[in-house]
C-alpha cells in the first residue's frame, strides 16, 4: 500500500479537538484529543492526551491516553504505562505495561487451542 494511500484513509483528532458522532476508517485512527461516539479502524492510536467515549472496532488498538465504554479489539490490545481502559473489553490479545489501568470486564476472543 502506498503512503499516500495510507495517508488518504487514516485521520489523526488533535489534541484540544473535539469530535462527537461516529468514524469508520480504512486505516488508522490516530486520537490525541477527545472522541464521544463510535469510531471503527484497523488500527487505532490514543496518544498521551488522547480520550475515546463510545463503542469502538479496531484490530489492533494502542492506548496511551484513556478509552472508555465497549471495546472490540480483533488482534491485539496494548495499554501503555499511562494508558486507562474501562468498561467491556473483547480481545484476541493483551497485554498491559506497569502503571497500565483496567477496570471492567473482559473476554477473551479468538483464542487458538492446542492440540
């Protein structure tokens, strides 16, 4: 895929923003401000001031600021040492840095058995 491809389907909200609806992006969310509402990406990045309220989709989902209410992350889930995941949480895997927050509940999804 090319960048400039990439570049056309991804969006970044930047610190101070204020978004309230619903995102469906191609590619990559990148927030560092504030989301109220659904968002739906392949992969999603919450910088440090970063905060999402809503029912969020994404494979892959990296947390530095916060995210709040019903998560469905299809690969893999990473909260960062000041990351703050709550509510309810699907993941393929997780993994949480020291200082990293969770408070909710979470399921497992996808998992792979051994045989």
């Amino acid at each position: 895929m090319s960048n400039a491809l990439l570049d056309n389907q991804s969006i970044t909200i930047g610190q101070g923003v204020t978004f309230k609806g619903s995102l469906n992006v191609p590619s990559k969310a990148i927030i560092n401000g504030t989301v109220d509402g659904d968002l739906t990406a392949d992969e999603l990045e919450i910088g440090p001031t970063g905060k999402i309220t809503g029912l969020i989709t994404a494979r892959k989902i990296d947390v530095q600021g916060e995210l709040h209410q019903v998560i469905t992350c299809k690969d893999h889930l990473m909260i960062r040492s000041t990351g703050k995941v709550s509510g309810a949480i699907e993941y393929s895997e997780i993994e949480i840095e020291r200082g990293g927050q969770f408070r909710g509940e979470m399921k497992q999804v996808g998992i792979k058995t051994f045989g």
